[in-house]
C-alpha cells in the first residue's frame, strides 16, 4: 500500500464518485481505478462498491481508510520531530568523501533513508581510496565516511589516525567467507596464514585494507583481485576462491548453502567512523547529518547485512 492510495481512498469517501475524486485529485478516472484495483489485489479484499449511482467504500476500505489515515498522522508526526531535532539538514547540501568498500556495503542504505526523510536535501560523495581520503582529510576541512582495522585488539597501522577525530558508528568482525566445495570449507577455524595458502579473492577497491590482513600472514601471493564488484560476487558464488565478509556486532549472520562463514583464530575487528581534521569547524548540517547517522545504525544496524 503507497501513501497516495490512502488519499485516493480518502477522496473517493468523501465524495462517493471516482469520477470526482480523480478531478479533486487531479489525475485520470483509469488511473485511479486501476491504483485501486491493485490495491484490492494486493490485499484480497474488495475495497469500494462501484455502481451507476457512485462509489462507496465498503466496511472494509473504510477500516484500511482508517489504519492509513493513523499512517499518515504518525508519518508526520516523525517528520514533524525531525524538523525539530535537525533543522539544518532540510534544504542541505552535504559534501561526504566515503572510502571504497563502504559505497558497496554500509553507506548506501543510509543514503537511502535520508533521502526519503529529507527530500529536498542532496549527499555528494567522492568514492576514493582510504589512503587517499586522509592524505586529503589532513589539509581540507572535509569528512569522510571510513572503516579502520584492529588484529587482536590492535588498531591494523594502515595508516596514522593521530591527527583526526573519529565518530563511530559500527562495529564489527571479519570473517573468511567460502564455497562448501572448497577444500578451505572444512576448517572450522581459520588462522590468516592459512587463508593465504589458497586462492583469496579480492575486491579490488577494498584492496588497500585487505591486502593488509593478507600481509599480516606474510603472503599475498595468491590474492586475486577484481574490479567490478558484480564479477567479484559471481566469483565467489561459483567458489572460485575464498573471500572476506564483514558481519556487524549484534547482527547474526546466518549462512546458506553453499557457504560457509569460518571464524579467524585472529580476533579481527573493525569499525565504520566518521572521521575529520582534529580541530575541524564542522558546519551545522554535517553536524546534525553525523547524528542522523548515528541514530539510524542504531536502530537500523541490526537488520543491515552483505550479500553476495
């Protein structure tokens, strides 16, 4: 059920005609029969009474009338809320670097929701290396969107977080990732070293934080890397080596055939931040955005997972 339909519904009790309530509202007769008999459709129930002399809701379009009218109050009951809580993100232009990897996993579904809360704002975003992102964090009064490494506790030095301030906002682990017919498969836990030994593959814009897991075992040599994430995901589909996949803390990861998920001797952690220039003026919008953020993996971050 879409939100227009519960004013179409809406318009048709009022005035008891189709015809009426598709002038009121500004679109065809056949249009608005055709929403309403999809509706009726979707629900298995017959919503209006059509006859020469009008159109009436039946008691149960009045009672689906009702629950959506509750819908709407409570929809802008929220929105009416954020207004409040974020004044500045309506109308807002937020500029976000957001590091490879991320685009593909955790930022997108972000996006998504910000963009059906705040329609009149926009995200630009410039997808770029780790590495690169810091080099340009260190001399602009930019922030970045990126995730940082830890091995048994210790931050993974892909690069120096001295100079900049950190908000995170998830939390999680690694895990090797294979087809059951791999020979890799009947580990029940995995050291990196091992990992190593077989084909590994490798997204390859992630490459610059994998490599580094890769090179903590001191072999690299059969990592494979691919460039289109499509391409990457059939490959691992068709077991043509193992993989990584990230599992967020507080989120079961449930594993279907044909996989298999085996868990690191190594304690391999990792967390998403928003990270800028210590001492940087943030505007009031990337101020309010980051708490946006925060409060949506918060309430969201259970139900967000990496699909291949």
């Amino acid at each position: 059920m879409r939100t227009e339909q519960i004013l179409y519904l809406s318009e048709i009790h009022r005035t008891s005609s189709l015809h009426r309530a598709s002038e009121n509202l500004h679109i065809s007769v056949q249009s608005l029969s055709l929403s309403i008999n999809t509706l009726e459709k979707e629900f298995g129930l017959m919503l209006v009474n059509r006859s020469r002399h009008g159109s009436v809701l039946t008691s149960e379009g009045l009672k689906l009338l009702d629950a959506g009218i509750i819908f709407l109050e409570t929809i802008a009951e929220i929105k009416g809320h954020q207004m409040e809580q974020y004044p500045h993100l309506h109308h807002a232009d937020i500029e976000l670097l957001v590091a490879d990897g991320m685009m593909e996993t955790y930022f997108p579904s972000l996006a998504a929701k910000f963009y059906e809360d705040f329609p009149t704002s926009k995200i630009k975003t410039q997808k770029l290396p780790s590495d690169t992102i810091l080099e340009q964090l260190s001399s602009q009064q930019q922030v970045a969107f990126i995730s940082c490494l830890y091995i048994n506790q210790e931050q993974l030095k892909l690069f120096n977080m001295k100079a900049f301030e950190k908000q995170t906002v998830l939390t999680g682990k690694y895990f090797c990732l294979a087809h059951d017919k791999l020979p890799i498969a009947c580990y029940g836990v995995i050291s990196l070293k091992t990992m190593s030994k077989y084909p590994c593959l490798i997204y390859s814009p992630s490459r610059n934080v994998l490599d580094a897991l890769l090179n903590f075992s001191g072999d690299t040599k059969k990592a494979i890397y691919i460039d289109d994430f499509s391409v990457f995901s059939q490959m691992i589909r068709q077991g043509a080596g193992a993989s990584f996949i990230s599992v967020l803390d507080h989120n079961s990861f449930v594993s279907e055939t044909p996989y298999k998920v085996i868990p690191f001797k190594e304690k391999i952690h990792f967390d998403v931040n928003f990270v800028y220039k210590k001492n940087a003026v943030l505007s009031p919008a990337m101020r309010e955005f980051i708490a946006y953020a925060q409060n949506f993996y918060l309430n969201y971050g259970k139900f967000l997972s990496i699909k291949y």
